[in-house]
C-alpha cells in the first residue's frame, strides 16, 4: 500500500475556462513518487470549479485504472489532510 504524504500540481498550460489546462500532477510518498499527466476539459461550468480538484481527480481517475489497484483498492491511501477541500471520494 502507498501512502500519499503530498500532492504537488504543475500547471504546464495554465487553466482557463476556455481552453482547459494540462498540467502533472504528483503523488508523493514515502517509497517514491506518482507521476501523472493530466489535462482538465473547458466547459461551461469551468470557471465555477476549482482547477486544483479538476486535476487531482483526472489523477485519480488514472490510479484507478492501474492493475495494482484493481488488484487491491487499497493500494493507495492519503495521509489526513492531503487531499484538497471539497474533493469527494
């Protein structure tokens, strides 16, 4: 099991209502990092969500993808507090 201590976003093109954004976003934990990229759709309700919550769950669409993770859900979990305000698991 990985425990998630960090998450880090990088914005590679920054987010905008009207174009979206991409960006990596990284998982950190203590036996390595977690390295996904992600891009995040425009759309009409774009500038009412937070860009943050929008990357971190296309990251988190793509953990549960992994064979290791289907193999075990519990595969990865984060430490209290990592996870942004208002994300839903």
């Amino acid at each position: 099991m990985m425990i998630v201590k960090r998450i880090d976003v990088r914005p590679i093109q920054e987010f905008t209502p009207e174009t979206g954004g991409t960006g990596k976003v990284s998982f950190i934990t203590n036996s390595g990092d977690m390295i996904f990229g992600c891009q995040v759709k425009p759309g009409r309700e774009a500038e009412k969500r937070n860009p943050l919550l929008d990357f971190v769950s296309e990251a988190m669409r793509q953990v549960h993808r992994m064979p290791e993770y289907r193999i075990s859900k519990s595969y990865v979990k984060f430490a209290p507090g990592v996870l942004p305000e208002g994300y839903v698991t």
